[in-house]
C-alpha cells in the first residue's frame, strides 16, 4: 500500500474527531476510515459531564451521537485503548503505541486536551479529582455525596458547573478563585457579578482573589491552605484550573504548534495532507487576526465537519461565528460573536431578572453578544444576535439598551 491509497485517519475520538468520521461517510468518502482514540468509549459529547451525568440525570448514551453499532454500520474501524505514539508526517505515517505503523492518505487531528493539572497535588491523591473524561466524571459523581464538603479550585465554566451540580446534590462547597471574579477572563464583569450572586444565594462558599497554597492530610487531602493562611476542611477536592492542549503529538512531529496546532483558514496544519480540528486547533478568523483557540462544543462540531469537507477536497475557508453556553443550577448563559473588552457595550434587562450584553464596534455594528438568565430565556435573543452579527446593520444604543424595542426590527428589510 501507498499513502495514495492508504486510509483517511483521524487523531481523536471525540467531539470534533468523531463529527469528521461521520461527516466522511454521510459526504460520500466510501474508501478505508480508521478514527483512533485513547479513551475506550464511542465519540462522545462532553458538556453533560458537569450536568446531567454528574446528577445522575443522563448517562454516556445520551452524550453520544454515535455508538460503537453506528460507527460499524458507517464503515469508521474505531481503534480504541491504542493511541498514537509517533507522527512521521514526511512519510504519511504513524505509530500507535503498540509499534505498530500505519500508512493515511488524510489525517486529522483532534486531540483535544486534558485538565491541567494542580503543581502541587500528587498524582496519588484519591480525594483530588479533575472533569475532563466521562470516566473521571464517574468517579467524581461517586463521591458526591449528600453533606460531602467539596472544595472547588478555579471560578471558571467547570469550576461553576461542577459547584452548582454538587449544591443540587445536596454537598457543602467552598469555591476558590484566584482572579477578582468569575469567569473574568471570557466573561464582562456584569455578568461576573450576577453569577457571584447566584452562587452565593445558592450556598456556595465563594472567595475571590485567593489562591491555594498547599494541601493538607495524607493519603486523603482532609483541608487546604490558601494563600491568605486560611485553612479549609473538604473531604473532596475538585480541580478546575483550565485545559491543556494535546499538541504533543503534532509539536514531536515539526509542525507548527503555539497554544494549539496551527493550521491556515482551511484548517490545513504545517504538513501536508494534516488537517487539525477542535479544541487543539490554533487557527484565524481573519487573514490578519490573531491566533486563536477555542474550547466550546460549537467550535469542535463546526471544525470537525469542515476539516471534513477539506480533507474531501472542497478547499473552503473556515468562517464560523463562535458561542458558547453554560448551565448552572436552573439559569443559563449564552453567547455568541466576540466579546472583546476592546468593544463598546450595551446592556439591557430581560425577563426575570436576566441580562444581555451587547458588544458593538465604533461604528455601532453588533460583534458579539453575552446574555444571562432563567432557563432558556435568553436564547432566543442570542440567536438574533447571531444574525445580526451577520447581517452587520447600524444599531441605535438607546434603542438596544430599551427592552420594549424587539431586535428583530434591524433585521427587517
Ligand atoms: C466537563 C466539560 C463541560 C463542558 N461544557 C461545555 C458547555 O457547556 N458548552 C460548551 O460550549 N462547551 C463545553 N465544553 C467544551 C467542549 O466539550 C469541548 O470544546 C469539546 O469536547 C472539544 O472537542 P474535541 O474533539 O476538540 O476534544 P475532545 O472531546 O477532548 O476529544 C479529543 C480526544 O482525543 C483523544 N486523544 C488525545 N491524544 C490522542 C492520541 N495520541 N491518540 C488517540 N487519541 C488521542 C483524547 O483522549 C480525547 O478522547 C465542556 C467540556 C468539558 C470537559
């Protein structure tokens, strides 16, 4: 066999990586397709690990869109419990840990990442848990005990996901976040502020600017001691201090890695034949943007499908307007656009007590938008927002900001 002729391969069973396989097949790609991952389970879809799955309320079937007899009746050989160890990208091979070497005509890599881990936390220590995994959420549910005394690290989305399901659950949490607020590095501080308050209203021990200094107790961490000397009594530790790329695999290989493999605007990495979708991905929006990734569902299913029509040799530019949402407790935050602190903002109120921010550019057309509230509630504005984004019309702030006026008039006409 020659690379010619070899299989398409993907790097990664999950989200993204499982959403190219299926994309192959349903484009009509009918020649040899081995999707490899390093997890034991069929591509799954990670949002419901810090909801449903740790409340008990969903299992893996329900975050997976295509299981093991899906996968087989497509045709997608999954290789499971065999990563791949090697990249030789000039000679269109691989190794997999076990030696063996395969040969692709078109690769993907969808890696993903795995949590970061905390410096000072031996690998040993049982009661310290990390959510990246259906497994480690697993493992996570099983000590979530009604009473159990949870001490969270890190006020971001897993952090705040994981402390309001823990509430839910009937646990006693203490949350520590290093920075001024929550979420602050991809949130505007008003709605930093409304999820403080919610967190606190529900029970949540929050402390900002505070980090941790050490652990305390051995084999189990039975306290921590924070950077103020204050001292913490948990019988659980929970870690949520952020992702770490897998680029190892790409990085060893010579290709072009910054914070994630970098690939152009059709998601071609630095060699040929190599594409890279997902959380791993670096890429632009814009030829003279900056580099960037994304770690959100919508950014894995839209690049996953497009490295797809790529790699099928449709040779189109990646242009996908990013969002993201996040649940906690019974309200929800969506996004859509950019939310750069460099843009101009609008606020105005929504039905009970929710909040929408707009972010406009200086000549007053919408970027991006963030918007917090009960239930679905704001859904239905963010999805105007997306078209309005699109649709780039010139908007009135005052207007924007007066709750009585429907964002649905700019895109009349
Ligand atoms: C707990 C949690 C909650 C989330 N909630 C939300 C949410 O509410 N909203 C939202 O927008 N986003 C959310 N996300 C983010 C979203 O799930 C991710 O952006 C998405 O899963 C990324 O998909 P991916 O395919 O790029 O990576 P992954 O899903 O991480 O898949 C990569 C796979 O590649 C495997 N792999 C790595 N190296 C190798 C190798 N050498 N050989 C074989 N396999 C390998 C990995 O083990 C993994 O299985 C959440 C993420 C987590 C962890």
């Amino acid at each position: 066999m020659n690379a010619a002729n070899a299989p398409m391969v993907i790097i990664g069973a999950g989200h993204s990586g499982g959403r190219a396989a299926m994309t192959l097949r349903a484009e009509g790609y009918e020649g040899p397709l081995l999707l490899i991952g390093d997890e034991v389970h069929p591509p799954y879809e990670r949002p419901p690990l810090s909801k449903g799955i740790l409340q008990g309320a969903t299992d893996l079937a329900g975050c997976t869109f295509c299981d093991a007899a899906q996968l087989a009746e497509a045709g997608i050989e999954h290789l499971v419990g065999n990563p791949v160890a090697r990249l030789a990208a000039q000679d269109h091979q691989l190794v997999l840990q076990d030696g063996r070497a395969l040969l692709y005509s078109k690769l993907l890599l969808a890696t993903g990442g795995r949590a970061r881990r905390l410096p000072m936390a031996p690998a040993a220590l049982a009661n310290v848990l990390y959510l990246r995994t259906h497994d480690e959420a697993l493992a996570l549910r099983d000590q979530l005990q009604p009473g159990a005394r949870l001490l969270v690290v890190g006020g971001g989305f897993i952090g705040l996901e994981v402390a309001a399901t823990a509430r839910l659950l009937g646990c006693a949490v203490t949350l520590v976040e290093a920075g001024p607020r929550l979420a602050g590095r991809a949130l505007p501080a008003q709605i930093s502020d409304r999820l403080l308050a919610l967190h606190r209203e529900r029970g949540v021990d929050v402390r900002l600017d505070v980090g941790l200094e050490r652990l305390l107790g051995s084999p189990q961490v039975d306290a921590v001691e924070l950077t103020d000397g204050q001292r913490i009594a948990c019988d659980l530790v929970v870690v949520g201090i952020g992702m770490q790329p897998n680029t190892e695999l790409a990085a060893a290989a010579g290709l072009e890695v910054g914070q994630g493999i970098r690939v152009d605007d059709q998601l071609r990495a630095s060699a040929p034949d190599i594409y890279a979708a997902g959380d791993v991905c670096e890429f632009r929006l814009h030829p003279a943007g900056e580099y960037q990734r994304q770690e959100t569902w919508r950014n894995a299913e839209a690049q996953g499908r497009h490295a797809a029509l790529n790699m099928l040799g449709a040779g189109l530019p990646f242009a996908v307007i990013p969002g993201f949402w996040s649940d906690q407790y019974d309200w929800s935050l969506q996004t859509t656009g950019v939310l750069a602190g460099s843009l101009h903002t609008v606020s105005r109120s929504t039905a009970g007590d929710g909040l929408l921010m707009f972010y406009l550019d200086a000549e007053q057309r919408l970027q991006g938008a963030c918007g917090w509230g009960p239930g679905n509630s704001v859904a239905k504005d963010i999805k105007l927002c997306e078209r309005l984004i699109t649709a780039g019309p010139v908007l009135r702030t005052d207007a924007l900001a007066d709750p009585g006026q429907p964002l649905k008039q700019w895109l009349r006409g």
